[in-house]
C-alpha cells in the first residue's frame, strides 16, 4: 500500500510540474472558468464518443496517437482507454474555443514537418511507437506539443462528462473514488444538496 501511495504521489507532482512548466496561452484560472461554464454546455451535452465535432478523423488519429505516448497504456489504461482525444475535441469546440484557431494551426505544421522528416509515411499515426516516441523529441518543447501534453492530463484526470476519462479510469489510476461521504468535518454540510440522497442508517 504504501508503495502504491507513493507512486500516486510521484505522479501528481508529476502532473502538477508538466502543467506548471508549459507555456500555454491560458491559466488554472482560465481553467477553471472553463470547468464552470462546462456544466450547462448544450454542446458536451449532446456530444458522444466516435463524433468529432473540431478534429478531422486524420487529425484526431494523429492527436490520439501523441496523447498515448504521452500517457501511454501499460499494465494500466493511458489516454487512448480513457478516450483523451474526444476530451481535447470537446474542448476545443466548447469551453476552450478561443485555442481551437491556433491549435489547428499548430496541429497543421507538426503533420507538415512530419511528412517532410519522413517520406513515404502516411501520417504519425501510422508509425510505430519507437518511431513515433524519437519524432516527439524532437518537438516536445514546442507549444504544440505542449498544449497537447496539458490537454491530455486534464482529459485523463477530469468528468468523464466532460469527454475524457472514460469509466473514471484515470481516478483510479490515482486512487480516486468518486463517491460523496458526509460525514463531519467534511462533506456533512452537504447533506440537504439537492440530488444527493442519504442514507439514513450510516449517515452517508
């Protein structure tokens, strides 16, 4: 267990170091907004997986692709299970709007620089992982790439709702539980909230 704690440990601090280094043209506050407007939005509403509404299908292969070797799928689901990519396309046409016109063009130039680096391949996609990891270094300081590395650990971590973190695999890979306790000190102010029912015998 303790092991376990440590390894979740490690990788939040991870998570918070990637975030807080990257050069984005957005803050936690714009974050944040964007988490309250995304509650009432008609568009994450209505949207639902295999519908893209912002990325092409080659786009989206593309962006998938570095989102698991960003997050890459070992003994436990990465963001290709956890459906990252529909989370950055949500996104991109809803609560993070104003980045879709420079993350397209951002998006256009890797695909382009990629062709010219390697002729006679389809796309990045389509290249094996080895192949696929030794062109990312060469991009990783690039604010492409680090737009991408943001919006796929809040697509891993964030609701499901919100298109990403699909059947909460990225809670658990952090221990998360999403499950309301109301019991003193915490979470017992919240038990007349509407929605939430409780039970009578355990208090929770």
């Amino acid at each position: 267990m303790e092991g376990a704690e440590l390894s979740r440990r490690t990788l939040l601090q991870a998570l918070a170091a990637a975030v807080g280094a990257a050069a984005l043209p957005f803050t936690w506050s714009d974050v944040l907004e964007a988490a309250r407007q995304t509650h009432d939005h008609p568009a994450l509403r209505s949207s639902g997986d295999g519908v893209f509404a912002f990325l092409t299908a080659a786009e989206a292969a593309d962006v998938e692709a570095i989102a698991a070797q960003i997050i890459p799928t070992d003994d436990t689901p990465g963001a290709r299970e956890a459906g990252v990519v529909y989370f950055i396309d949500r996104a991109l046409t809803t609560f993070f709007a104003q980045l879709g016109s420079g993350y397209r063009a951002q998006l256009a130039a890797f695909q382009t620089d990629f062709r010219a680096t390697h002729p006679g391949i389809e796309s990045f996609a389509s290249l094996p992982a080895d192949g696929q990891i030794e062109h990312l270094k060469t991009v990783d300081r690039t604010p492409f790439f680090e737009s991408t590395r943001v919006l796929t650990l809040l697509g891993m971590f964030s609701l499901p709702s919100y298109g990403g973190n699909r059947d909460g695999v990225g809670w658990r890979l952090l221990g998360f539980e999403d499950a309301h306790v109301f019991q003193p000190p915490f979470g017992y102010y919240d038990r007349g909230y509407p929605g939430f029912a409780v039970d009578r015998e355990t208090g929770k």
